[in-house]
C-alpha cells in the first residue's frame, strides 16, 4: 500500500512538472507572437500613413485644377477632404510678397480671384519629389510643384516651387495643417503669331516674368 502512494506521489509529480513545462512553453510562444505581431503592425503602419499623407498633395491638385475650370463649389469640396478644419494656408511669391488665408473656403476664394483675374482657362498642377517624415499622429511633408495656367491657345504661365507641409492624424485621418508655397518662379511662356519670320518666333517664345494679378495681395 505505502509503495503504491510512492508510486502514486512520483507520478502526479512528473505530471506536474510536465505541465508546468508546457504552460512555460505556450507563454512564451504567445508571447513571441504578441510582441512579433505588435512590431509587424507598427511596421506596416508607417507605409501606411505615408501613402495616406502622400494621396493629400493630389488631393489638393485635384481641388486646385477644378477652381482652374471655374468650378469654385467643386473645389472647395475637395479642399475640405485635404486639410483640416482650422487649415493655415500661406504662398510666398517670387519677390517676396506673400498671402495667407485661414480655412479652406478662404482659400479657394483667393486662389479664384487670382485665376479668373488672370483670365486662366484652365490649370495643370504637377506634383513630385514628395519626401515625408512621420512621428506618432504627425508628420511633415515637402513636395515640388510644377503648374500650368493655360491664358490663351498661344500663352501660358508656368510656376515652379515647394510646398511645405504640417500634417496631423485626427479622427483616424491624415489631413494638411499648415501649407506654404514658396515660388521660385512665374513666368509667360507664348507661342509666336506668326511663323514667316525665325526672329519673330524667337522673339515671342522668350520666356518672361510676369507678376500675377494677385488680388488683395499686400505689397
């Protein structure tokens, strides 16, 4: 009977141990995986939210060139989907003069005023060289900006600069904060009107600097 107990002991012992052993092994494996997940999602998250930042400059093209169709109620639509509510939006021109507007709708307006009273019929904004810097729920982001204003058949302006951007993550959504432009430059570009004379067509498809008609603009 007592070597039966013995036996009975060292067998709920092993069996004890094996347990033990075992649940060590599962908390270590869930572990591993937990810790191994975390890191894969924080991995994948940062990708993620630059291409989320990055889709925000042809959004704002996008708004950009329907108000360059004088489609005002169009553009400010797209806007709202680009920046967030309390939006700071600054252009530094060429010679120095700059403009800021708070809002979307502010802007929208002043970029209206600016292409109709250039007479523009049309624009084409380019966007490239994008380069993005994320921490937590911010980000900074600068892109390079090549558009088109289309005045005439013959004429057009072209405008080249970078855009530097605030972004900040709200309500799971990555929206623009504060945006400057800053121009390098403005200029005419116009075909010649006629083709009988090479000095002509040289002379009319010089390039030149033309200072928007900006209105409102503080000199």
């Amino acid at each position: 009977m007592e070597k039966r107990r013995e036996n009975g002991r060292i067998v709920s012992k092993a069996i004890s141990f094996l347990v033990s052993r075992i649940t060590l092994i599962v908390l270590a494996v869930t572990l591993v995986l937990f810790v191994g997940g975390k890191f894969e999602l924080a991995s994948a998250a940062q990708p993620s939210a630059e291409l989320e930042i990055q889709k925000l400059t042809s959004c704002y093209a996008l708004g950009t060139d329907a108000i360059g169709r004088g489609n005002l109620k169009e553009g400010k639509n797209i806007y709202r989907g680009c920046f967030t509510q309390d939006a700071v939006l600054t252009a530094i021109f060429p010679d120095g003069a700059t403009q800021t507007n708070y809002g979307t709708d502010s802007w929208a307006d002043f970029v209206y005023s600016v292409f109709q009273g250039n007479g523009y019929t049309a624009t084409q904004h380019l966007m490239g060289t994008i380069n993005i810097s994320v921490q937590n729920n911010q980000a900074t982001m600068t892109s390079y900006l090549h558009a088109t204003h289309k005045r005439s058949e013959t004429s057009i302006d072209v405008a080249n600069g970078t855009y530097e951007d605030q972004v900040v993550n709200r309500n799971g959504r990555w929206k623009i904060r504060n945006r400057t432009l800053k121009l390098i430059d403005f200029l005419n570009l116009s075909s010649p009107t006629t083709s009988s004379s090479t000095n002509a067509r040289n002379a009319n498809s010089s390039p030149t600097f033309v200072r928007p008609n900006i209105p409102r603009l503080k000199e």
